[in-house]
C-alpha cells in the first residue's frame, strides 16, 4: 500500500516537453507517461474497489469517524452521472453529500477516483467555479492530446452527516485512503501535472 507521505518523481526532463514560461495548453506530455501515472493510482486504489477500505487501512484513520461508515461501502454502487448534470431542469441530488469523480479507464476497464469532495448541497456545488473542474479540463485536453479517451463521472453519496464538521472528517478519511490526485491533499503523492498549471 501506498504510503501517504510517498512522492513520487513522475515526470523529468525528457518525459515531458514542459517550460512554466509557456501555457498549459502548450504542453504535451508522452502517451506512457500517463498511462504509468494511471497504473501507479490504479495499483493503489483498485484493491480498496476489491475489498473495501476499512479492511486494508489501520483503523486508527478512522477512529472518529467509523461509526458513520459502512465497511461495504464502494463509490462504485453509487450513480454515475455526467459532468454536466447541474445544467440539467431537474435537480438530481439534493442536500449533503460526499462526491467523488471518478474516470473509467478505456483501455483497462478500471476506474480511478481523481477527486474527493464534500458539500452542503449537492445540487449547487459544482455550479460556478471550481478548481476541480479546471483540473478535469486539462486531464481532459492533455489525454486527448495523447490519443486517450476518457470517461469522466460524478458519483453522490447521500448518507453522509448533516453536521459540517462531521462531513469533513469523513471527506478526509476518505482522501486519506483513496489518495485521489486532484485533491489539495495528495497532489505531491502523484506528481500530478493537470493541476500545477493553474495554481
């Protein structure tokens, strides 16, 4: 497993043709590159999709928040539903929530957390700005660049705590585990380049 602290030194000079001098939409980064710096949250994540991650992380982590989660609980049971469903004339999740977006993998048919997120109200947080959404757009643009697809989702997860600072605490134990990294939290983890442009 993955430790939280780990960084990992993805990209060097000859991996990507990157100068901060220049715009984002400049830079290509290489088809390997990505597709390892897939594998890597992949290898991470895909076993806590497998056998749920209260299992394979010390119990420690989660000391205040345990009692509110299900030890089955999998982001993968909840809804997937488009990037764009806020634009939608009926409200499809409303209230507190715990969000996760979430991009299938084409090639391998594995699936990676890239954001984990709280809110108040489901309905409204993703209306407007939001740094997450200008990460997606450049993992959107630089996988094109590179000839990859992707299949992006938002998944709401309801039963969650009312209580703001509850929410929290559950929204962190769940970085914590999943290490998606769009998050502020892990981004060092994955040396990940979607969100070093826009900071």
């Amino acid at each position: 497993m993955i430790k939280f602290e780990r960084q990992y030194n993805l990209f060097n000079n000859n991996d990507m043709s990157y100068s901060g001098k220049f715009p984002f939409q400049d830079t290509y980064i290489d088809k390997k590159i990505i597709e390892e710096w897939q594998r890597k949250i992949i290898t991470h994540q895909s076993p806590i999709f497998e056998y749920g991650y209260i299992n394979i992380n010390q119990a420690s982590l989660f000391e205040s928040v345990s009692k509110d989660l299900n030890e089955t609980f999998n982001p993968m049971q909840l809804t997937p539903l488009p990037l764009s469903f806020w634009r939608w004339p009926n409200k499809v999740h409303e209230g507190p929530a715990v969000y996760f977006v979430m991009d299938k993998i084409i090639n391998s048919e594995e699936n990676i957390i890239l954001y984990i997120g709280e809110t108040i109200s489901a309905e409204k947080r993703w209306r407007g700005e939001h740094d997450c959404k200008n990460y997606l757009s450049n993992y959107s643009e630089t996988l094109q660049k590179a000839n990859l697809s992707t299949k992006l989702n938002i998944r709401f997860w309801l039963d969650v705590p009312i209580n703001t600072k509850e929410r929290r605490e559950l929204e962190q134990a769940l970085i914590k585990t999943w290490l998606p990294p769009f998050n502020k939290e892990t981004r060092g983890i994955w040396a990940t380049p979607f969100t070093s442009q826009i900071n």
